[in-house]
C-alpha cells in the first residue's frame, strides 16, 4: 500500500499538539491527588506483603512499567496479568498484599472476573482509574483518579494521554512512598547492583585491590635491581618500600627511576630507602572503590597502597584496577 508524501508541518505539528494534550493530563493530576493519594500511601507503607499491580492491554504495560519502579525504590511489588490471575495466578495475591489495579475506563472484563475474588479474600483495592462510576471503582476501598479530557489520537481511541497520566500518577505514589520510607541513594544502589550507581557505591576498595604475591614490596634495604624487578614482574610500575610490622614507609615509581637516570645518578649502591618517596598515600581496604578514585583525583597520582584498619599493607591498586571494575 502506497502512501502520499506526509506534509513535514503537518506532521509537526501533531507531533506538538500531542505534547500539548498529554502534558495537559499529566498537569491535570494537579488538582486531582487529594486525601485518596495520600491514604494509599499509608496502606502501602503499612503492608506486611507486596504490591500486585493489574491492568489489561496497554494499561498491563503501563502496570509493569510501575510495579518495576515500586520495587527498584524500596516498595515490594509484582504484576500479575489479569487474564492469567482468572487461571491460577490469583494464588500468588495473599491478604497481606494491595492490589493496584489500572483500567483508564474501569470497565475490564478480566479484572471484573477477579475482583468478587480478591474482595472475598479480604485484599485491599487500590483504583486508579478515569471511571469513577466505574465497576472498578465500586469495587475499590481507594481510587485514584487518572481521567484525561482526552486523548492524544485524533480518533480520540488509542490510549496515549490516559496512558501518560497513569504513568505520572505511578511515578508520583513511587516516588512518595520513597520520600516516606527514607529511601537514599545506598538502598537505590542495592536494588541496582550491575548499575554504574550501584558499582559506585557497592563496591569497596577490597573487592578490587591486587593482593598477596601481586603486591609488588621490597625491603627498605633493597638495591636498585631487586627495586627494578619488582616494578615491572607485577606490571604495577611501583614498590611499596616496607619498613617493620608490615607497614610500606615509602613508594619508589618507574617514574622515580627514570628522573634518576636522566639526571645521571650512579645507581650502583643505591638503596630503596635513599631513593623511596615516604608516607605513601595509603586508602583502608574497607573504604569504597569510589573514595580511592577520588583520593587518585586530589593529589594527581595514579596508584595507592591499601591498608587494614592498624595500617598494614594489604594491598595495591591503580586506575586501571578501578576502570577493570568499572568504578571510573
């Protein structure tokens, strides 16, 4: 089937207007969220189960989509399609639990199949929907109000604005419960472990650093040579330099070595402790991997000896350590 060349102002223009509309019914919740938001956000909080978010057709996406967020920002939930509840799924739903179920008219066959069931059961019943004559309505013990004067389809058929206004609402009861339950970036990093945030803020200087023999370490009495295959044997270009009780007193770099030979010094009867750099910028091994980074950061170097809590040396890491664990 053949098309005529679409007019590019035309299609801009329903391009704007349908961001018009549908930021007018995300701005029309506005005035709408009252008292029934709020007594959902104390039930919720309150709840020894889950939230089991329901919805049909593209209400179901839009339910998955806010079951998801729920459960990524501190409030247990799961969705379970309406359809599937009629056949078995109903037993995953216990009395413990809230059911927010999501129709913009109310008028569902699936859900109306299942709501004498769950009203039995003595499961709460959370609304949202743009029918507050609605059979859904009726049935609920709270309901949200997501009406839209109408939608972004020139038809006025295909679910676009109603569906905006339903994501917005999911948004703003998650990110109120959030808000309520004291929910920081820490928690958000738990439920995020293989984000860039959870790496950031999961990730301790331990889980990263070289340890035992990759550590590379000379005495403190260790000529040029022993320094030399210490440095390049662990590929680390630098040796702690270990004074007594397991403690590194300085730091010799390949960067040290080559100022001493570009300024003619004669290596021969050098010792690590004439040549070490002392006090070494040390990091605890139980401080989070982003805190060395940052460490590196401040004072312009690329590698750090790692420390236990009474100063020992039990490890080593560098910039190139935190970016293998994607920390930078």
């Amino acid at each position: 089937m053949s098309f005529p060349a679409p007019d590019p102002d035309a299609l801009l223009a329903r391009a704007r207007a349908t961001f018009d509309i549908e930021a007018a019914a995300v701005q029309g919740l506005k005035s709408r969220v009252g008292a029934s938001f709020v007594e959902a956000v104390r039930r919720i909080l309150a709840l020894q189960g889950r939230v089991v978010v329901m919805g049909m057709g593209k209400s179901g996406h839009v339910g998955r989509k806010i079951a998801a967020t729920l459960a990524s920002t501190g409030t247990p939930a799961m969705f379970v399609h309406p359809a599937e509840a009629s056949h078995g799924d109903l037993g995953m739903v216990t009395a413990a639990d809230v059911v927010l179920a999501i129709s913009n008219s109310g008028e569902s066959n699936e859900l109306d199949a299942i709501l004498p069931v769950l009203k039995r059961q003595g499961v709460p019943l959370i609304a949202m929907t743009g029918g507050a004559a609605s059979s859904l309505a009726r049935h609920a013990d709270l309901m949200l109000d997501s009406g839209v004067e109408k939608e972004a389809c020139p038809l006025n058929l295909a679910p676009t604005a109603s569906t905006t206004a339903q994501m917005a609402l999911g948004d703003a009861l998650a990110v109120a419960l959030l808000d309520a339950r004291g929910f920081g970036a820490e928690d958000f990093a738990r439920s995020h472990p293989g984000g860039a945030l959870g790496r950031k803020l999961l990730t301790h200087v331990s889980d990263v650093m070289r340890k035992g023999a990759a550590v590379p370490q000379v005495s403190i009495q260790a000529g040029i040579t022993e320094l030399m295959r210490a440095m390049s044997v662990q590929g680390f270009g630098a040796a702690a330099v270990m004074g007594g009780e397991g403690r590194a007193e300085g730091i010799f770099t390949d960067g040290d070595l080559r100022r001493l030979i570009e300024a003619g010094t004669d290596l021969r009867g050098i010792q690590a402790v004439d040549v070490m750099h002392r006090s070494p910028r040390t990091i605890r091994q139980d401080a989070l991997a982003v805190e060395a980074a940052e460490l590196m950061e401040q004072h312009g170097i690329t590698r750090l000896f790692v420390v236990d809590a009474d100063g020992r040396l039990t490890g080593a890491l560098n910039t190139t350590d935190l970016m293998r664990a994607k920390v930078i």
